[in-house]
C-alpha cells in the first residue's frame, strides 16, 4: 500500500468514526449501517486495515444528503486533491464572486467578505446548504476559518449591511425587487446566490 493509498484511507477512517461520535451510535449499530460485523469494524477503526469502498458506499447512504457534499469536500481537502469544480461550464467561478461582492461595496479588510465568499462557493457546489443555512452552512464556514457559526453569521450580516446601506439600489437590482429593510445573513447569501446562478452575464 502505499503512502498515499494509507492516507485516504486514515481520512475516511477519521470521518467515519468521527460520524459514529456525533450520532452516538454503538459499534454495534454503526457496523450494522455499513453492512460489515463488528469485529471488522473495530479492527478497521483502529486501523488494521482500511475501509473498503463497498464500506465507504455504504457509509454515504447512511449519511444525511446534505452532509454529503462537505464530507467530499472534507476529503479532498485533506488529501489536498486539486479542485476541479468551477470551470468555464459554471457561472460562479471565485473571480466572479469577487467582482460582485466588490460591486456591492464590501472589500476584503472584512472577515465578512471571506465568509460570504466561501459561503457562496459552497452554495453554488450544493445548493442544500442554502436550505440548511444555520444548521448545515454557518458551521462549515466556521470549521473552515476556525470560528464560531454565530462569528460567521454576524460578519456575513456586516457586509449584507454594507451592501445595503451604500449600495441599496444595486442589491435590489440584482435581487430583482425593492428590499425595504436590511437583509439577514441567509437572504443576502440567496440573492446573490441565485443573482450568480441565473445571470448570463459574466459582469454585472
């Protein structure tokens, strides 16, 4: 095997069982969910041997659908594979999420404009976080910069704040709609989001 075959397989091993810790589930239950036995289990959790891909299959099924896209991402990241996901073919490459937060009058100096960055290339990968904002997306961000999800929320609402303070008119000409009050967090993260995935321009 070798070093990077051993390496994969540790990660998946690390997510598994980190898995099995959230749901507090027992050995027992945890290997009756990837259809292996017990023992094979615990020797595979202290690594005598790696998981199988009929093992790694079994575990996404058991995952909810909307973890599923972090957990890949979790992956390639740490085995530091190369990110193939935004090409020519997608409307959202980090470049353009860039120009429209700049357009909006947030700047980099802010947290916020990192958080909502990465928020929204999350987003436009799965767009179940954008259903699952609190629960799902704030705590992948935060586990990404090494903050807290309330952190997250509170720097991504400074710069919906910016945006719609001095940039009102703009924000609601992407949105599509007059926007009285000041967004939260999550609906400016959807107006840009779909502004961004319906837009056929490659500039505002």
């Amino acid at each position: 095997m070798n070093n990077s075959d051993q390496k994969f397989r540790t990660v998946v091993r690390d997510i598994i069982c980190d898995y099995q810790c959230r749901a507090h589930l027992s050995h027992e239950a945890m290997a009756r969910y990837l259809h292996i036995s017990t023992r094979a289990y615990m020797a595979q959790e202290h690594g005598d041997y790696g998981f199988s891909a009929k093992t790694l299959a079994s575990f996404f099924l058991v995952l909810p659908f909307e973890e599923r896209g972090a957990t890949l991402e979790t992956i390639r990241t740490q085995m530091e594979w190369p990110d193939h996901s935004f090409d020519t073919r997608l409307k959202a490459p980090p470049r353009r999420i860039d120009h429209l937060l700049r357009f909006l009058g947030a700047n980099p100096h802010y947290k916020g404009y990192w958080y909502t960055k990465y928020g929204l290339t999350l987003i436009c990968k799965n767009t179940e976080y954008l259903h699952a904002v609190s629960k799902w997306l704030y705590p992948e961000i935060a586990r990404h910069f090494d903050t807290s999800s309330n952190a997250v929320e509170r720097n991504i609402r400074t710069i919906a704040h910016i945006a719609w303070k001095t940039n009102r008119q703009r924000l609601e000409a992407i949105a599509g709609h007059p926007i009285p009050q000041q967004p939260t967090a999550s609906h400016f993260l959807a107006i840009l989001f779909f502004w961004l995935e319906n837009s056929e321009s490659p500039f505002i």
